[in-house]
C-alpha cells in the first residue's frame, strides 16, 4: 500500500544549510546525537532545548528499523512539540547516519529526514561519487541536505565496521564536491566508532586528530561544512561505573575534549556522538539494577538513565562543541 510523502516541513524540522552556515560564523560545531528509542530522543531534544542548541536528531538504519520506520517521523514530531510546548525555539534536523543505499536514502527523504548521509567511502572514488551523486540529485528537489564521506573510519558502530581506518585524501576533495553537489562531507582524520577507539599502553595517551589533513581540506574547500564521525570522548567516569557493576570495558577510551573544541573551532560544523550517550544510560541501568536488584519498572531504571544523558547533552554542548546559547 502506497502512502504519501511526509515532508519534513510538516514535523517542524530544518534541514542542515542554515545550521552549518551559522555554525561556521560562529565557530562552534552542531551536535548530532544518535538515539534508538523514545528516552534518549526525549533527553537529547531537552538538554539541547535547555542548553539552546540546535540539534540534529541522527539514526542508522538498523536504528530506524529498531524504532519502526513508520513509528520513526511520529516520535520526532512528537519530541518536537515537546520542546515547543516548554518554549523551545531551537533548530532541530533529522538526519541518516551512514545510509548505505540510494534506496534507504530515499525511503528516509520520503518520511520526513530532512537530512542524509550517504556513505560510499567503501568504494571506489568514481562509484562513491555516482551514488552520491544519485542521492544528492533526490535529496535535493525535497529541499534535504546530504552529506557525504570521504575516508574510512575504523571501529564498529552499528552496520558500520571497518579493521582499520583510511585518512581522507586531502587532494580528491574539491572534485568529489564538485562532481556530486553534496552539502557537507565526512572525514577522516583520526577518530573511529565505538567506545574503543585506541590500543593504548598504561599511561599512554591517545594519539592526536591529523589536524594537518583538516587545515588542507579546508585551504581546498574554503567555507564548507565538514563533519567529524566517530568523536565519543568515552567518560572515564561512565565507563568506571559500568565495569563497578558488573561490566567490562577495561580497555574502552576515546576522543580528548580538548581535541574535539579545536575541531569545533575550525570548517568542522558537525560532530557525531553516540557511545557516549550509550555509555551513560548504561552506567546508571547497571547501577539501579545493582542496588536496587528486585527493582522491575522500567521507569525506576530508564527514566535516571534519561536523566543522566540530559546531564552528558549540557555538558557537550556548552563545554566541548561550543554550540550552547547558539540557536
């Protein structure tokens, strides 16, 4: 059964042009917090609405399936007239992480994302720039922005996985802009997906973000949006409560704060976060769970881990992406 297109107009959503424009000016990077079900998109929407951030709401497609598609543009609509109701003005984009095809793209534009990304940094450049090219020239007579990637991050997040990591080529950027029309582009310069994102030794420290590879795609691309996959700082607090009870994540580390505000500082106008998010509400499920052990009410346990990702969101925007107070 055929249903009508649902514009994203009509959920109150943005696409990301303005966004990126404002961020740009403003040197600050917008946030892009992943969410799989109705207590992280309700903490993301209100530490962005009580922090005045823009947002954009960002889901895999294993997350869309997770959540339903058709049930997908309703929870957002209905997470938007939430902060509206409390007087929230902020800018909000729904967004494809890591769509693979040109058919998934289309699906998610023909239900209300007012963004995509499509990734074909698996294939060849001429194959990644056709199907790109592809989704852009769709995307485009909705008036949805897309971002592609050039590079591979390594790490696994989702359907995303890769061994090792591929740094983005600094002198194929300007013709894969060109050729596909794409509004934003995905790098890779250092961070990866997940919540172990290095091998390091005792006291060592990560390595840092190739800050070289950035400075020259942004001398190629003055003025661009650029986006920064796979930047989760993984709280050493999150991750100390998590193994506390009962867990295992010895060797989990991530992206250094300071690293991410230099980034956000610079052409990169999107960060991605989503082990974070993962890392905090597990941490307080695991500890309700441990005290309070006949506990059953999955309010008793989510609704503090809710709490907790609302808390990680402030902190993000106002202390590592700058994008607090910028809406």
């Amino acid at each position: 059964m055929m249903t009508d297109p649902i514009r994203y107009e009509d959920l109150d959503l943005v696409n990301t042009k303005k966004m990126f424009q404002k961020a740009m000016e403003g040197k600050f990077a917008v946030p892009a917090y992943n969410f799989n079900n109705m207590e992280q998109l309700q903490a993301i929407v209100t530490g962005c609405a009580e922090s005045d951030s823009p947002v954009i709401l960002q889901v895999s497609g294993s997350a869309r399936q997770y959540a339903d598609p058709t049930m997908m543009p309703h929870m957002v609509k209905g997470a938007v007239a939430m902060v509206r109701k409390a007087g929230s003005k902020i800018p909000i984009a729904l967004h494809l992480d890591h769509g693979n095809s040109f058919e998934l793209a289309k699906d998610c534009i023909d239900s209300g994302f007012s963004s995509v990304m499509i990734d074909g940094s698996h294939l060849s450049f001429e194959e990644n720039v056709r199907l790109t090219k592809e989704v852009v020239d769709y995307a485009h007579t909705m008036g949805v922005t897309v971002e592609g990637e050039l590079g591979v991050l390594a790490g696994v997040e989702d359907e995303v996985s890769s061994e090792t990591s591929h740094y983005t080529r600094p002198e194929e950027v300007q013709a894969f802009v060109e050729k596909t029309g794409a509004d934003s582009l995905a790098i890779s310069i250092g961070t990866s997906h997940g919540a172990h994102k290095f091998k390091l030794k005792p006291g060592e420290q990560p390595p840092s973000l190739r800050f070289d590879i950035l400075e020259e795609i942004e001398q190629r691309l003055p003025g661009y949006p650029i986006v920064l996959h796979g930047a989760s700082s993984v709280s050493p607090e999150h991750v100390a409560m998590i193994n506390q009870y009962g867990g295992n994540l010895e060797s989990a580390v991530g992206i250094p704060a300071d690293q991410l505000r230099r980034a956000a500082k610079s052409a990169v106008c999107k960060i991605n976060i989503d082990s974070d998010g993962r890392l905090a509400m597990t941490a307080v499920i695991r500890k309700v769970f441990s005290e309070s052990p006949a506990e059953f009410d999955p309010r008793k346990y989510l609704g503090p881990a809710r709490d907790e990702l609302i808390s990680l969101i402030k902190d993000k925007n106002k202390n590592v992406l700058g994008s607090a107070g910028k809406m």
